[in-house]
C-alpha cells in the first residue's frame, strides 16, 4: 500500500479532513486488531494529552492582570484539541455570546485561525519530541499499527516506546499516516522507512513492533535492509522484528471463538430468547431452582466483536445449562436448544478461554508493561496449548492445532527478545527461562537455552563495539524495574521451588549470573568485562522490545 504522499500527515491532515466535515472532532482514529473485522471494528476517540503545566508568570491574577489575545488564542486551541471539539465551534452562536459576556476584550476567531493556532501547537510539541529522542542515549522500539476509521479509510499509525534516563517509560505518537488503499502492499515499507527517518530514528532503532504476525515478511525484510545499509542495528535481525503479544492473543482466542460458532450462536439466540420476555426469564428461573442452580451471574448478550463479552456470554450460559435443558422439554417456541455434545465443547472451550481471558487482564493491567513482565505469561499460554493438543475430541484437538500454529509463529520470532528481557530482570536471570523452557521443549530444553545464551552473548558485544557508552561517573537513577502482578508472582509459585532445587546441585556461575540481585547494586556491576553502563542500556532497550496493544 502507497501513502497519499510521502510525508507525515498528522494533525495537519486531520485538520483538513475538519474543515472539510466541520462537526467532526479533532481526535485520532482507533485501531482495529482483526483484518477480518475491518467493517465492524471502528475506530473510538483518543483524547489527545498535552502539558497542563502551568508557568507562574501565566497565572492570571483577578486583581491585577492585563487580557492577553493571544494567550486566550491558544488556550482555545488547547482546549479544542484536549477535549476533541469540533473547529466550527468557535462559529457557534451560543459559544460567541458565552465569550463576549466573559470577556468583551476576546477577539473570536474563525475556524480557520483556530486550525492554525492549533498546528502551531502541535508544532511545539512536536519539535518537544524530536528533542528528546536526539538527546536520548539509549535506543528506541517502534510499534506500528495500522487503524481503520468508520469510513474504511485505512491509517498507519508509529509509536516510539524508550526508557528515559529516569527509567520511565515513554511512549510518542511519531507519525499517522493515511493509506491510499488502491496501492499495494509493497511500498508500505517504503512509507515506513520515510517516517522513520523523517524523525531521524533509524540510527537508534532496536527493534520494530507489528501489531500483526501475518505481516508480510517482504515488508520486514526490506526495512531491515534499509536501515542496515548506512547504520547498522544492534538486534542481529531476529531482535528488529517483533510482534504484539496482546495480538496474538486476540488472535488465538478469535480462532477458538471462530470453531465455536455454530455453538455460540444457539447460545447468543438462547439468551435473546429468554431476554424477550419477563414470562420466559421467570420461566427459566423457575427451572434453575428445580435443578439446584444458584449463580450469581446473569445471562446477558454479547457484543460478537468483543471476544471478552461472547466468552462472558458462554460461561454464564454453562452455569445455567440444566435449565436450557428442562427448558428444551417443556416449551416447543425454543429453538436454539443446545445439544449434550455442544454443551461439552461449549465447556471445554470456555474452560480454554478462561485461562486466555485472565492472561489478557494481566497484559491490560499496567500501562507499563514491559517484555519482562509478561514473560511468564507468554510461556504460560504456550505450555496451555501444548497441553490442550492433547485432547481427545476431534473437535477441539483440530481446533488447538490451528491456535498453536499461529502461537508458533510468533513464538519463533519472539522468544529471543522475550528471553533476553527477562534474563537482564535480576530477579530472574536465566532461572526464569531455564524453569519455562524445560517444561515446553522437555528433552531439548538444553539446546534452546544455549541458543538464548548465545543470542544474549551476541547481543552484548555488538553493544561493546556499536554503542557509544554512557558516562562512567553518571549515577543510575533511584527507580526500579516494574513489579509483577500478584496473578503473575502466584504463576511464579512453581519457579519459587524450581528455583529451590536448582540453586543447591548447580556450583557453576554463568557471566549472566555476574550481575546483582537487586537493582541498588548495579554501582557494582563492573566484573568480567560486562561493564555497567552497558548492562544499563541493553536493559533499557530490552524492556521495550514487544509492546502490548489494547485487547479487545
């Protein structure tokens, strides 16, 4: 796909689109995660963030203080893009009466003058950016999304995602591109490369983020071959492309959903059916109390976009699977009814989705998230899924090969960069990964771990040779890594003991294992040619490495 023009459209363009449909907001598209849902799937408002501090000298006082036009100019800009209104606002005949009885002095401008103040702010703040990534010292991961609008118009949106020299995590909106959707695939990556180096960030890329694993590898491929050409990247290739963990998620879980369908339909037309009337609710309470049901939860409909909802669905539905039954045999108007052997799969799979549904909530919990974090639960689907292959119903076992190939396609890209984030975690180190890896490759565990240890091993010399190292003398900042979820430490019970057992039969120190414990002993860290401050950048940029998306 071809970009209308190779530049960054931004709030420039969507301002254009606003006058063109002046009730329209000055708010960014959403993004939808399944191709498949393109039409169903629209976009919802992103309230756009800017700084809301406030300079002692800007205060106005009631007692003393001179009217200032061009201040008020901006703050009605500021206030049209913090809250999304429509430019054609300031036209509006009750706004401009509103104004003149508070400020008779304020000049309203047209809508015109509003659009430019705004692209005069915007100008700010994104010079504001491109400053802060020039001076950042370490290296940056970049997620890129592609958003629909309600029109179908499709949009490319880049995000810049690094640890400060505070060790907080920044996350920037680079560039929102609009696709013309007549052009092919193959020149999106020539889009791309144009925005990164626009933003001259391609000297400091260390891996890049699609939000969807069926990407095309031409794609990645051609970007990598860009980039390396005058600046070479630190990632080694495998490293560079990455993709959303949240994605695959969504994805596996859509597929499960998708081999459930006929089932999920008699269930949604079975909950719409008692819905439709308070004779058949009470009927069907009538026989939950016959059979002994006492859930708390109630039947509701599902909206059939939102995974999370039609799960939802399903396992209230399976509390009251008794009382569909009797229900099946006293009232011939109910059509829907499920069979024995549909209420099964009906269970397993739910039973399946429970596990994803809580590993969703724990990717969502935290808006800083990191690789390292979610490490372990990453692991946790794919040891379920090997698990669940097992099964002996025709149904289900066809149905979880189908999930787990799409899980090993992602796992193969990014397990390195996974691995290595969690490695670099001094509560985990190689511990973490050796504990998962045994239980997902079993006999070979061995090898696979070698080849993280190799791939880390590589990963530090490339930084000894490329990068420029951070000031020896500079204090590392006060802050801590993220902590883990309390769902993700009571997954780590089992570590805990792993943990245990191996710490006494192992005498060999690996130079992994070198590094401190904690982080307030990181001053310490200059043993065996791993210097500190290279162990601080390579952790910076880790724990950006594979970003999350919103799951829906």
């Amino acid at each position: 796909m071809r970009c209308l023009k190779r530049s960054n459209y931004d709030v420039s363009q969507l301002l254009s689109a606003k006058k063109r449909k002046k009730e329209s907001t000055l708010a960014l598209a959403g993004i939808s995660y399944d191709e498949g849902q393109r039409k169903e799937d629209y976009a919802k408002p992103l309230a756009i963030k800017y700084d809301h501090e406030v300079k002692r000298d800007e205060i106005i006082s009631p007692e003393s203080s001179k009217f200032d036009q061009d201040r008020s100019r901006l703050d009605l800009a500021r206030m049209i893009i913090l809250h999304g209104y429509p430019l054609a606002m300031v036209d509006h005949v009750g706004f401009k009466v509103f104004v003149k009885n508070l400020q008779p002095l304020f000049d309203v401008t047209s809508d015109g003058a509003v659009e430019n103040s705004c692209m005069e702010i915007y100008g700010k703040e994104k010079e504001k950016v491109r400053l802060a990534l020039n001076n950042l010292q370490g290296r940056i991961n970049v997620n890129i999304e592609k958003w629909f609008s309600i029109e179908n118009a499709e949009h490319l949106s880049l995000t810049a995602n690094y640890i400060d020299e505070e060790w907080r995590l920044k996350r920037k909106i680079l560039n929102f591109v609009t696709l013309d959707s007549s052009h092919t695939e193959d020149m999106l990556s020539e889009v791309i490369i144009n925005c990164l180096t626009e933003w001259n960030v391609d000297c400091k890329l260390f891996a890049v983020t699609f939000d969807d694993c069926s990407t095309d590898e031409g794609i990645v491929l051609k970007i990598k071959e860009q980039i390396s050409q005058n600046k070479p990247h630190l990632s080694a290739g495998q490293l560079l492309d990455v993709r959303s963990a949240a994605h695959v998620v969504t994805d596996i879980v859509r597929d499960a959903i998708e081999a459930l369908r006929e089932v999920t339909h008699k269930i949604r037309g079975s909950v719409r059916y008692i819905k439709s009337s308070k004779v058949n609710l009470e009927k069907l309470s009538d026989f939950a109390q016959q059979v002994g049901i006492n859930s708390p939860k109630s039947l509701a409909l599902d909206c059939p976009v939102r995974w999370n909802s039609t799960y939802l669905m399903v396992e209230a539905a399976l509390e009251y699977r008794g009382a569909f039954s009797l229900l099946k045999e006293h009232d011939p108007l109910y059509t829907s009814a499920l069979s024995d052997a549909e209420w099964e799969w009906a269970k397993t799979v739910c039973g399946y989705l429970k596990v994803l549904y809580d590993i969703a909530n724990v990717l969502s919990s935290n808006k800083c998230q990191t690789a390292n974090v979610y490490f372990p639960e990453i692991c946790h689907v794919y040891i379920q899924l090997i698990e669940w292959c097992k099964n002996p119903d025709d149904f289900i076992s066809i149905m979880v090969q189908k999930m787990k190939t799409k899980f090993d396609k992602y796992w193969n890209k990014c397990s390195l960069s996974l691995a290595a984030a969690v490695i670099l975690d001094p509560r985990f180190k190689m511990k973490l990964v050796e504990y998962y890896y045994s239980q997902i490759y079993g006999s070979t565990a061995l090898d696979r771990i070698k080849e993280i240890s190799d791939g880390i091993k590589q990963l530090f010399n490339a930084y000894s040779i490329c990068s420029s190292l951070v000031d020896q003398g500079s204090a590392l900042p006060g802050s801590g890594l993220p902590s883990t979820c309390s769902d993700s430490r009571d997954r780590l019970k089992g570590f805990d003991k792993f943990l245990n057992e191996t710490s006494q039969s192992q005498s060999a120190v690996s130079d992994l294992d070198k590094y401190p414990t904690s982080i307030d002993l990181h001053e310490r860290l200059v043993a065996d040619g791993i210097r500190r401050a290279q162990f601080v950048k390579v952790s910076m940029d880790l724990i950006t490495s594979s970003d999350l998306f919103v799951l829906t």
